[in-house]
C-alpha cells in the first residue's frame, strides 16, 4: 500500500503512515483534554431557560392560563399571515380539519387529525413560533393560542378556559394512532461502560 504525501506529490511507504497514524491516535486524547479557556459552565438559570420542554404527560408545564378568545387575537396578529385565517394552511401548515382523512390515499396531517397530545401543540407553539420569532410568546399566550387551534378543531369550546391540567386531560381524537417503535435497538438501554 502507497500514499501521496500532498506537499511533495511523492509516494509515502506503508511505515510513513502508519507512523503519521500513530502520531495522530496518540495525540487525540491530549487534545481532548485540553482546555482552551473557552466558554464556561452554564448557570441553573441558564439551563433552565433552555429545558423547556413539554412531555405528553403534562410534567414541565409552566404556570400560566388562556382562553379561546384571547387565544384568538393574538393568532390573529401573530399566526394567521402563516397558516391561514381560520388554520386553513398558507405559506405555514394546515391547522384544521383532515378528520378521517389518515387511511385514505391522500391524508391531512392536522392538529386535530393526527397530532396524539394537545400537550405537544402546546410544547411546540412555545419554542418555535411565530416563527419570526420563537420564544416570544409569553407563558399565558401560548396557552390561548392552543387552546384557539384546538377550538378551531372542534375539540374545545369557545369559552373554555386553557391551563396545562386540561390540555393533559385533553384526549386528542389520533391518540391511539400512534403505536411503539417494535425495533428493539431504540428499547435497549444505553451503554456508557464496558460495552460489548
């Protein structure tokens, strides 16, 4: 086996890069020690204005409370340019309807037709939208504005108040669509020590 050396165009023998090889397997692990005064290590608070999440569960919710009326003005001026007036879909994605649709040959993947948690939508909402700017929203407008999509979907009722204990209860019409993943790689629990 021969290799270029690229600053010469000359030949290299097989010891030449094994050699090269070595030097570099040897060196890897100083490297990744090494400190370069880099950065520092995060805050609580700073990790906790990142660990936003959602679970389907309802754990993380944060305080706060909605209605479908404010849910409504504030999609009015923050998410209608995107998905359409009444969710219908524009430049964003279909919102509403697509009920019945998922066995057909051409299903509308919508919050009301296929998404399995109304926490989701909230968890979702929460750290990406408006898209222009995600994170904008405050805590109580976020509740509103899933509590108005969801009303939009026929699954809450105009006047309903919206907190995270009703959108964990909130039984969403796909729930039950959504089976495990059977493959048993994603079951097995991680190895950090010792692996085979």
């Amino acid at each position: 086996m021969r290799t270029t050396d690229a600053r010469s165009m000359r030949p290299m023998s097989w010891q030449a890069t094994m050699l090269c090889a070595l030097c570099v397997s040897l060196a890897a692990p100083v490297v990744a020690q090494t400190s370069y005064g880099i950065g520092r290590k995060p805050t609580a608070a700073e990790i906790a204005g990142w660990n936003i999440d959602v679970e389907p569960d309802g754990k993380n919710f944060p305080a706060g409370r909605g209605t479908v009326s404010r849910g409504r003005e504030v999609y009015d001026a923050q998410c209608a340019s995107c998905h359409g007036v009444k969710g219908e879909g524009g430049v964003g994605d279909r919102l509403v309807g697509g009920t019945g649709t998922l066995d057909s040959d051409k299903p509308v993947k919508t919050v009301g037709s296929y998404w399995p948690f109304a926490t989701t939508l909230f968890d979702y909402i929460r750290r990406a939208m408006p898209l222009n700017a995600p994170q904008s929203l405050s805590n109580d407008d976020v509740y509103a504005v899933s509590g108005y999509v969801l009303y939009l979907n026929g699954l809450l009722p105009e006047n309903a108040g919206v907190d995270g204990k009703l959108l964990t209860e909130l039984k969403m019409p796909n729930r039950s669509g959504f089976v495990p993943d059977p493959r048993p790689d994603v079951k097995n629990a991680a190895c950090l020590h010792d692996c085979k």
